[in-house]
C-alpha cells in the first residue's frame, strides 16, 4: 500500500509534530515579484579580526553629531550624516576572539548546552529570514569566501539557524551571480521529477527512522528528535524550491563576473551582488563575511597582534582605510539605486559593519556602524552607550525597526531608544 506522505508524517508522533512543517508547500510563500512599495531589508556584514583603535574609533568625549572623523574612517567623511557610529556594546559571553564571526550576530554562550563544548544559537538575520523570507526566492543569501584568512576553513557564513547550526555560503562572486541570476536550462517537469525524487527518498528514510524510535535512551531520542528537525528544514528548503520553480530567475543588472578576483575587488564585486540581490528582489536580508587573507595578504591573524608603531600596526591601519574606502562606495551605489515610490535602496535598508572584536583580540566595545533608513535610527552620531551594552540590544533595535516581530534577541535587554530617530 502506497503509504500518503503528508499523512505519514502527521501521524509519526511527537519526533515529527508539524511546528516546522507547516511551513510546506507553495502555500506557505507569498510572492511578490513587484511590491507596491518598497520592502524593508537588512544587512550584516563582519571584517574579522576588529581594527585599529586609535584610528578607528571615534573620540567618546565628542559625542553625538558633529564629532571629528578619525583616520581610519575618513574615506566616509563625506557620508557622515548617513551612519552611526555605536561604542560600548558587546556580548557578555564571548570567550573567544578567534570566533568572533561566529557568535556576532547570536551573542550565544559556547557552552550554553550541557554536556556539550560548542553551543550556538539563532543569528539576527535569520529572525529576520524568517518574516522577510516568505516573500522572496531565497529567504536570506549568506556571502563569504574560499579563503576567510581565520583558520576556520571556507565557506563559514555569519548566520546560524533556529537550532544553532551553521548555514551554509556562496563563497565567491561568481557563485553567488550563477545562483542568483545564470537560469536552469533544464525543463521544468524534469526538474519537478528530480524534486519529487528527493522527497520519495525522504519518505523511505522517514519510515525508517520511524521504526528506531521504539527502545532508545532519551540521549538517544533526542539525536533522533535532532535528525528530524534537519529533515523538517529540508522539506521547508523544497517547498521554497517548489513553490518558484516556474518563475524565471531575475535579468542582472551587471554581466557576470570573470577570472579569481581577490583583493579589495572582491569585496568590490561583492558588495554590486549584495545590492543587485536586494534590488531585484530575490531577498530583504543578507550577511556577508568578509575575507581576510585574500583582501589584506600576509597573515591576517599575526596582524591583529599589532604592536604600536611597527610594520603590523601600519598593515592594520591600512586594512581600515581600505574597508572604510569600500563601505563608502556601497552607500554610493545603495543611493544610486531608486525604488518604486522615488525612495532609493539606501532609504529602505539598515545595514550593519562591524565586528565581535574591538583590536588585538580586545571583546569589550565592538566596532560597529550602522547605515541606512530602513529601521528609521538616528544617522550620524558617535553614539556612546554605557559600558558592558548588550550588543543583541542593537541587533533587536535593528530588527524591530525594520518591522519584525520580535520581543527580544539572544541576550538583549530591550531595544536602545537613544539609537530610535
């Protein structure tokens, strides 16, 4: 007997309880190829190993607009107005420099699950992914890179799903242009049978497993609950898949990228895929993790020991001016672009740079700026926050501005109304 999938997994008990299924099917996505108005989106991009701090931050004593702009940020000077420079935040539980990147956007406690020695939580973004996501062909884009210079191996993006785990990156710019804009030459009903083929192979495996849950150890079901929730998340991920499967994908506003770029242009090319993705719609929320070693050379980590006033130090300042110099250019072309309504991307997106690392592996007062009108902040202060600000309160700020609904991030305390416009 032909056994009724929908059915067969309503009917497997507690480990499959349909929370995450739900999500199934077309009818969980809504479309929207030409919104009315302009959407909200939101943006997190991470540099690594932090930056110079004496010529990065601006002077806590000059607070709120008008302060001067120091060195390491004076490629921006000329869009001063246009972002916010937030001091005194960080994350209470950050043990390791070496993981900034990893907890940036969750503010996790590594060791938040007993019995475990690495615990992680869900990133900003990905609250985020799942309101905005609905509407979009790819709920969130997660940018990084073959060689992130960190010792962590390739590919790691900054986001982290609803169970802690890590979600996966395009790791180039040609990746990412292929994904988002190169279109499936293959019929529709093949790939329709091909998408069928996997979820027939998800039923066999789903009935096994069935079987296993009788005589386990509750360490046991709890592995078992684990690996269901993962095939939860892939029958939402095919939905999706499903669900835009006879919608073209969208015309690129720029030819593809050829040849290894590395270097600053890659951070360049990058950051024209990062807006033609929001532009064209085919998502409101992205993070993107920055190379280190490809952009800088040398070894990215021996750099942020920097000693003052030697070679290190000068490679660090450099690295700064050159982040800054690129970070002006996006908010150039993120006001170039215009909306429906007359607006421009710029005035629709919060976008936030930064990192869990303030200098020389130093986890107090992250680095962190936040441009944009999409969340309706205040732009152009030197906003300095009292010691020991809970960074996920910046996070949640960003995320309720931009119209999520969401009581509270992680370790968050509530929103900050000095940062609300």
């Amino acid at each position: 007997m032909k056994i009724n999938r929908r059915n067969f997994l309503r009917g497997t008990g507690a480990f499959i309880a349909l929370p995450a299924l739900e999500s199934m099917g077309a009818e969980a996505f809504t479309r929207t190829k030409s919104p009315s108005k302009p959407p909200k989106r939101l943006a997190f991009m991470s540099m690594g190993f932090g930056v110079t701090e004496k010529t990065y931050f601006p002077d806590k004593n000059q607070k709120g607009t008008g302060y001067k702009i120091p060195q390491g940020l004076s490629p921006l000077k000329k869009y001063q107005k246009d972002f916010t420079f937030v001091q005194g935040c960080e994350h209470k539980f950050s043990r390791q420099a070496h993981w900034g990147s990893t907890y940036w956007l969750t503010g996790a406690n590594q060791y938040g699950t007993p019995g475990q020695s690495f615990s992680n939580t869900i990133s900003a973004d990905q609250v985020a992914a799942a309101q905005f996501g609905k509407h979009t062909r790819f709920s969130s884009i997660q940018l990084s890179a073959p060689d992130l210079g960190d010792g962590h191996g390739p590919g790691l993006s900054l986001a982290w799903d609803h169970r802690g785990k890590p979600v996966s990156a395009w790791n180039s710019p040609l990746v990412a242009y292929h994904n988002l804009f190169n279109a499936d030459d293959k019929p529709l009903a093949q790939r329709q049978a091909q998408l069928a083929e996997k979820r027939s192979i998800m039923d066999n495996v789903l009935i096994e497993a069935k079987d296993m849950q009788r005589g386990l150890s509750k360490s046991d079901k709890d592995k078992l609950d684990e690996y269901f929730q993962g095939i939860r998340d892939i029958e939402t991920r095919l939905s999706k898949t499903e669900s835009w499967m006879d919608v073209p994908k969208s015309k690129a506003p720029f030819e593809a990228p050829t040849g290894n770029i590395s270097g600053p242009a890659e951070i360049e090319t990058m950051y024209k895929i990062l807006v033609a993705a929001l532009q064209t719609d085919n998502t409101r929320v992205i993070t993107y993790r920055q190379p280190l070693k490809r952009f800088i050379g040398g070894n990215p980590h021996g750099m942020s020991h920097y000693s003052p006033g030697e070679t290190t130090e000068e490679k660090s300042k450099e690295r700064d001016l050159m982040q800054s110099k690129l970070l002006a250019g996006l908010i150039t072309h993120l006001k170039s672009v215009k909306e429906v309504d007359g607006s421009t991307l710029y005035d629709n997106i919060t976008l936030a740079f930064g990192s869990n690392i303030r200098s020389i592996h130093y986890l107090k007062n992250c680095p962190t700026i936040l441009m944009g009108g999409g969340a309706n902040l205040k732009m152009g202060h030197n906003m300095i926050l009292p010691d020991e600000t809970p960074l996920n309160n910046v996070w949640l700020t960003m995320l309720q501005g931009s119209g999520v609904k969401v009581d509270s991030h992680g370790d968050s305390t509530g929103v900050i109304k000095e940062l609300q416009a």
